[in-house]
C-alpha cells in the first residue's frame, strides 16, 4: 500500500484507539487533547514517512510517538500548573514513569467504554450520533456534516454543546450498569448503522464505495458481539446485515468507478465468506423474543444475497419491509418496500404506491419511478431520469443515469 493511501487507512483504523486510550488517560472532560496528540501523532507520520520511508511496524510507530506526546503534554502541563499557577502537582515517585496502557485488551476495553460515554442519555441522538463519529471513526466536519445533511457550521456548535455537555454531568468512560446497557446500547447500533450507510453509499461524494469506513464499521460492531454484556441479538442483527451489503462490495462498481444495479451484478464477485457469516450472525441474532429493525433489515439483506429473480424472495422481502414500516417507519424504506412490491406484484401498483410518497428532492425516488414507467411509459420514465440527473451528486449516479437517458433517449 502507497504512503498516500496507508496513512488515510491507519487514520480510520487506529485514531479512534488511540484517542480512545488517550481520552482515559486524560478523563473525558480532557477529549479534545486526546484527539489533538492523535491529530499531531498523524500529521508526524505524513511528514516523517514521506521523508524517511514507512517504518518496518507503521501501526507501532503510531503508538509510539502518541505515547510520547503525551508524556511529554502531561510534563509540559505540571510544570505550567506549578510554576505559572502556583498549584502543588503530586510528583510520581522517582524513577516511575507515567503510565499509559497500550495494551490490546486496554484499547479494546477504552474504545467500548467510549461507545458508551459518547452515546450518553444526557446528549441528544444527533449529537450522540455526530460525536461518535467525529471521534471513534474520525470524521471530519465536513463528512459529518454530509452524512447529516447539514451545514457545518451546525455540526460545530452540535458537537460543542455535546463536548460542554459530557463535561457538566461528569460521564466517565466506564461500560454502563447493567440494567442502562440495553437502553444505551440502542445509540451505539444507530451510530454504527449509520457509520456503514456512510461508507457503503457516500451521497456527498464522487465516491461510491468507501471500504474502510465499512470495515470501521463492521470491526466496532464486531467488538459489542464479543463483549459478553453487549452480544445481543440486535448487535448480532446489525452485524449480520452489514455482511450481507459488504458481500457485494466488489460487485457494485465496474472497473471505470461505475454504480452497476443488483439485477445487473456479476454474482460470482459476490463474497460468499461474508454471506456464510452474514447468516451465522443472523442465527445468533433469533434467539429470544426480541425484534429490531436491524433483525428485519438483515432478512432483507439475507434475500438480496440469493440472485434468483423469484417470487417467493420477492414476497419475503415486501412483507419484512412491511413489518419494517409498521415497527419503525422511514421513507426510504418505504421508496425500497415499492421496488419490491413490482417485482413480487406490478409495476403499475408499485407506481401509484412510490407516487404517494412524493420525495421530489430525492433523487433516487426520481431514479425508482423511471425504473417503474419503462415499458409502460418511457417518455414518463425519461422525464423521470432527467429528474433524477438533476439531483444526483456522485459522479457514479449521474453516469449511470446519463447512460440510461440516453438509452431511453435513443428508443423515444
């Protein structure tokens, strides 16, 4: 891997640890040094290894040198208490460094004590939802404010008052009661749905597919599964379901960066590891009463997984995404529940269904009703494409649209 690649890549899968261990040393209220040495510790790595070469352990190196500014930001900080300020600093005996566990159970231990601190009941959702990813996943203003579809000056001031507000009602990074974990838990999987939904369609972006921020994802989602008081079935769920969409990953773009739909993917591209323990999680994820919309999602996704054009895997998915909009409604669910119904019913019922909906600012609810007139209106499908066109932002999804115009266009 290219230094210009590696160190993006290490940016997703070790700044959140480091902050994370870094935010435990320095207590929650301190976060922001945390991500600052972590920030600096990155900004040492572009400059040291465009310079020096990448070093023989990179993942080491990082450690490393974010142990030391630390060390040395915890000496800078009590002589300027003792000499500025006059305060008497309790010294560590002599010879006894400050300690810093960098430990694997340590890191795994901090960044699930951080999933829990950030997604505090005292915060709301969105707020929740923003400062995890600014600070697990390592997001920046801009991606957040994308993800939210929202200004950033807006999630600036969100993540301000969530930062003043973890400070004002002193939350510790420590793993919840056991009677709170359910009720946190909840925040946590919302952040890490939405987390994969980011890096499995960037609309902001000419970007179609962001891998490392799917895996991100799916590795945070993985270390609730193997923490004995966070392994329930919706964790369990939502792990399945994001196995079911990374299964198709190399499926979904062609060589020249191109969206390809499902019904035109080569399933041989498709994962089959991923699909086998999609449906492990999914085992894992039926025993009990409970039913989450991640349970429902994940059936779902588990039918998208079978590339026979059926009726019967059509039925099963328009009946899950009823039982979806009936136990947590979404218009998006409701626009993908009208692709099903045409394939497991008509076209023309499907249409007065998606009509209903009136998401004219969407463009995919402009894409699906061009998808539902071809054959039984094209000038109206074309119409409908244009629309499409005209709101799409990733170059992936004005391509494809174009090509269909022009098809269509062609035919007219």
């Amino acid at each position: 891997m290219e230094n210009q690649e590696l160190i993006p890549h290490l940016f997703r899968t070790e700044y959140r640890k480091i902050t994370a261990v870094l935010s435990k040393t320095f207590g929650l209220e301190h976060i922001e040094i945390a991500q600052d040495i972590a920030s600096d510790t990155f900004l040492q790595a572009s400059e040291m290894w465009g310079i020096k070469g990448v070093p023989d352990n990179p993942v080491a190196w990082l450690y490393t040198v974010a142990r030391n500014k630390t060390l040395d930001y915890l000496r800078r900080d009590k002589l300027f208490k003792e000499k500025v300020t006059g305060q008497v600093v309790r010294s560590s005996p002599p010879g006894e460094e400050i300690d810093i566990d960098l430990s694997a159970r340590n890191i795994t231990d901090s960044q699930l004590q951080m999933m829990f601190a950030i997604c505090h009941p005292s915060l709301p959702v969105e707020s929740q939802i923003g400062l995890a990813l600014n600070v697990l996943c390592g997001f920046g203003i801009s991606e957040i404010a994308s993800a939210f579809l929202t200004s950033k000056e807006t999630i600036n001031k969100r993540l301000y008052r969530a930062r003043e507000k973890l400070r004002t009602e002193e939350v510790k990074m420590e793993f919840p009661a056991e009677s709170d974990i359910e009720s946190r838990l909840e925040a946590v999987l919302k952040t890490l749905y939405l987390l994969f939904n980011e890096g499995f369609y960037s609309a902001g972006k000419d970007i179609t597919l962001r891998k490392d921020v799917c895996i991100e994802a799916m590795w945070l989602t993985k270390m609730l599964t193997e923490n004995a008081g966070t392994d329930s079935p919706p964790v369990n769920a939502l792990l399945a379901l994001m196995c079911f969409h990374a299964s198709r990953f190399e499926a979904r773009t062609n060589p020249q960066g191109e969206t390809v739909l499902y019904q035109d993917q080569d399933e041989s591209l498709w994962d089959a590891t991923l699909i086998c323990r999609g449906e492990n999680y999914l085992n894992r994820a039926s025993v009990g009463q409970q039913l989450s919309r991640y349970h429902l999602e994940a059936a779902i996704g588990y039918w998208h997984t079978i590339k026979a054009d059926t009726p019967e895997k059509w039925e099963h998915i328009l009946q899950y995404y009823n039982q979806l909009l009936i136990l947590e409604y979404s218009p998006i669910a409701a626009l993908n529940r009208t692709y099903a119904l045409a394939k497991a019913r008509s076209k023309r019922e499907a249409i007065c269904e998606a009509e209903k909906l009136n998401l004219a600012g969407n463009h995919l609810y402009h894409s699906l009703l061009g998808e539902l007139y071809l054959g039984i209106d094209d000038r109206k499908a074309l119409e409908c494409f244009n629309a499409s066109l005209s709101l799409a932002k990733s170059r992936a999804d004005r391509l494809l649209l174009a090509e269909k115009i022009r098809r269509i266009g062609e035919t007219c």
